[in-house]
C-alpha cells in the first residue's frame, strides 16, 4: 500500500514540478528583473541597510525587522540544511547552480509580491492587518479573480498543514535528535504498527507543546520569538560552516567547479546530458522555492503586517530574506555536502549533511553534530511558527475573518506537528514539493499581471527620493 501511495505522489510530483512550472517561474523572476533594471542587484546594498530603520507607517502590526524576521523563521528551516541535501543527492552538485539561479531572479519576484502585497493590504476594524497574494489578487486583478485568491488560501493552508509548515519541520527535528542520540535505535517503542525511537517520541512531544504554547499567543508572539531565535541560530550555523571551509580552502575552487560542471549534465554518460541537467534543475529550482519561498506567497503575508509607509521599502527589506536564505546559508550547506563528498554515499535527507559536518571537523565531530542538531532543530521549530501565520491568514480569509475558525484551525495545526515524526521521510517532502507548487501557481499569475503596477510603484518611489 505504502510503495503504491509512494508512486502515486512522486508521478503527481513529476507532473506539478515539470518543466512548465520551472519556466513560469524562472520567466517571471527574469520579467520582473528587466522591468525593474535588475534593482536586486543595484538596490542590495540600501535594502541591507533599511533593515534596522524604525516603523514609520500608520498601519501595521510589526516593524520591518519583525516581519522580515517572521518571513525568514519560515524559509530559514530544514530546506537549508535538508532540502539542499535532498537536492544534491538527487541532482548532483549542479543543483546548486540553479537553486543560485532560481534565487537571483527569486529575490526580483520576492520584492514585487511583496510590495503588492502591502500596497493592497486593509486593516481589519479591530486594527488587525489583512494582506498576501488573496487581497493582491481580489484588489489587484478585480473582484471577478477572487476563484484565484481563493485557491491560493486553499494552497496556502495545505502547505501549512501538510508541506513545509508541520510534517517537514517536525519530522526533520526527530529525525535530527534521533540521529545523534540513538543512532542505532536502541530504544524502541511501537506506536501506530512500527517501532520507533523514544527520541523520535519524546522530541515530538517536546516539539507540539511549545509550538502550542507560542501559537496560541498570535503574530506578535511568533514576531518576538522570531526575532531572537533567527539571527541567533543563522549566525551559529554560518560561523561553523565557514570554518569548515576556510580549513579546506584549496578544494573551494574544484566544488566550484563540480557545481558548475554538473549543473548542465557534463557528468552524465553520453546521451544522457539533457536529463541530468533537467533533473538537476527540477530538484534545485523546488528546493531552492521550498528554501527561500521566492514566488510562493508567503512571505508577502508577513511583509503587509509591518509598519511601514512605503510598499517599496518594505520590498527592499523582503528581498534581503531570498539573499540570506540561497545565496547565503544554502550555498554554506551545499559547499560543505559538496567538499566532504557525502552526497553520492547513500545516505539520506539530514544524515547527508551531518556526515559533511563531522568529516569536515572530525576533530570537534560530536560537538559539530550536537551543533548542527540544535541549528536544525531551531531553523525548523521556527518554520513551524512562521507557517502557522501563513496558513492562519490563509483560512481568515476563507472564513470572512471569522476567527472562531482560525482558533480551531490553531489546534489543527498543532495536531499535525504533533503527528509529524511518524510520517515517512521521501512522502513528506515530496508533498511538501507537490503543495508548494499548487501555491505557487496563483502568486505568479498575480505578478506577471500586476507587474506593471509594481514598475510604477518602484519608479514613482525613486523618483520621489531622486535616486532612480
């Protein structure tokens, strides 16, 4: 039953992910890259350094940092340190390659969804902020489009509940804790037909209560959460990453090299090129989406709540958080997988990068595995709580606000952490695959329709501040 159900998913997963999503969303990254003179590139520097400004705006619910930091406790999580993993191992090092790609053109579409979606957002009468790719779409696009906001809502709480939000994060951080203290899986006990670890129990148990009790607190909670925890861990796991490749300098150039080689199937037999290079694009364009959720809809959910003035200026702030999440912090996963040479050993998932880490520092390997174990657990326990307001929003819309609804759908939510460590490691990111690019599909339609409004926005801004 399970081998059919497997098949089942992956054939749905082959059809959602196909080559017609890849270029939807590649294209649209590099539309919108023209039409805004390539700003992710000439406006990075003053979208890093607006990071810290103070709220200025008369609505909102956080400041810019807080909801920047909202929307990186939901892409900074296990597609960083698992979903890399995933995708080399299936693709190659040259995964890499066209999750920077897809991340590149990804931080041009993360600025325009999300300066829509604050330019569209509506205060709700008890002064809670309304706003994502629904409101884009029914505002934006007209009242005739809200079939399309509705479906991406439906998408958007699906991903909450069975793609990155629950099952991923949870099961990852079992996964993790399991690893590093009953490797060998010594202590078992059989729930639901199988054996399992009590570290896979006790860490899922662990994992639902404080997602419970941050959860039930709402978006302010989760935004002052997100903000310690976030930088916090993304600083740990970039120091440790760097240190294992400044002490393998000399090899940096051949990963390099091996990336860039892969990545159009130079590694491949003769005749079987294009294929290697289709699939390692299939699987570092979804991973490189699953990380940084450039393109999804999501973030734009977390940049309408921030108090801010300018649409454009928050736009510049969110794109930071594609830059952080690939450009950053994947490349410092993949570098390393790439270098310690672990991917093409049959190990899997999180396995695949902790071997990297302790061949990497073999010296420190424990403590480098009880590290990277705690970065895991931090990254996805705070995608947990990211994805929770998402999806929260999503169903607020769907209800008309009422939020006797969202408060059920709160407990739901918890339901689903809480069964996550059970769940088997290749169904739960190949649904999370398959719901990321159903949500995926709404959002795109609104920004190549709406990408004119974002133009003019972003124009009329520069213009205003004379430093078009």
């Amino acid at each position: 039953m399970f081998s059919a159900v497997n098949s089942f998913l992956n054939s749905l997963d082959d059809k959602v992910w196909g080559l017609w999503l890849i270029i939807l969303i590649l294209a649209t990254g590099i539309m919108l890259t023209v039409r805004l003179r390539g700003m992710q590139f000439t406006k990075l520097g003053r979208a890093l350094k607006s990071i810290r400004r103070k709220p200025d705006g008369e609505h909102g619910e956080v400041s810019s940092l807080g909801a920047l930091c909202t929307a990186l406790s939901a892409t900074i999580g296990t597609g960083n340190i698992v979903g890399v993993a995933t995708a080399i191992v299936a693709g190659g090092p040259g995964a890499m390659f066209w999750m920077w790609l897809a991340a590149l053109f990804g931080m041009a579409t993360k600025y325009a969804e999300c300066l829509l979606s604050v330019h569209y957002r509506e205060v709700a009468p008890d002064g809670h902020i309304l706003g994502g790719p629904f409101y884009t779409i029914e505002k934006g696009m007209g009242a005739k489009w809200k079939w399309l906001a509705k479906i991406f809502a439906v998408f958007g709480t699906m991903v909450g509940l069975f793609g990155i939000g629950t099952f991923t994060q949870v099961n990852s951080i079992s996964n993790a804790v399991n690893t590093f203290f009953d490797p060998e899986n010594a202590w078992t006990v059989n729930l639901f037909g199988n054996a399992y670890s009590w570290t896979v129990v006790i860490a899922g148990l662990f994992v639902a209560f404080f997602a419970a009790l941050i959860i039930i607190g709402g978006l302010k909670r989760i935004s002052k959460v997100a903000q310690v925890l976030v930088p916090f861990m993304a600083v740990t796991y970039v120091f440790f990453s760097l240190i294992i490749i400044f002490t393998h300098i000399k090899a940096v150039p051949a990963a390099f090299g091996e990336i860039f080689r892969d990545a159009f199937g130079a590694r491949a037999a003769a005749g079987g090129a294009l294929g290697a290079m289709f699939i390692a694009m299939q699987k570092g364009i979804a991973r490189g989406i699953f990380s940084n959720e450039a393109g999804l809809g999501s973030a734009p959910i977390a940049a309408s709540a921030a108090q801010v003035a300018e649409p454009v200026q928050q736009g510049l702030i969110s794109m930071t958080g594609t830059f952080f999440d690939t450009i950053i912090i994947c490349t410092l996963t993949g570098l390393v997988i790439v270098l310690a040479g672990t991917w093409n050993t049959g190990l899997q998932g999180y396995a695949v990068t902790n071997a990297a880490f302790m061949k990497g520092l073999p010296v420190m390997s424990s403590v480098i595995a009880f590290i990277l174990m705690i970065c895991l657990v931090l990254f996805a326990f705070t995608t947990i709580l990211g994805w929770d307001y998402y999806s929260e929003r999503c169903i607020e819309y769907l209800s008309g606000g009422k939020m006797n609804v969202v408060k059920v759908y709160r407990w739901l939510y918890i339901v689903c952490v809480f069964i996550g460590p059970y769940m088997t490691i290749s169904a739960v990111w190949t649904i999370a695959d398959i719901v990321n690019g159903l949500m995926a599909v709404p959002n795109i339609i609104s920004l190549i329709v709406l990408s004119g409004v974002v133009v003019k926005l972003t124009r009329d801004y520069f213009t205003k501040y004379s430093e078009l």
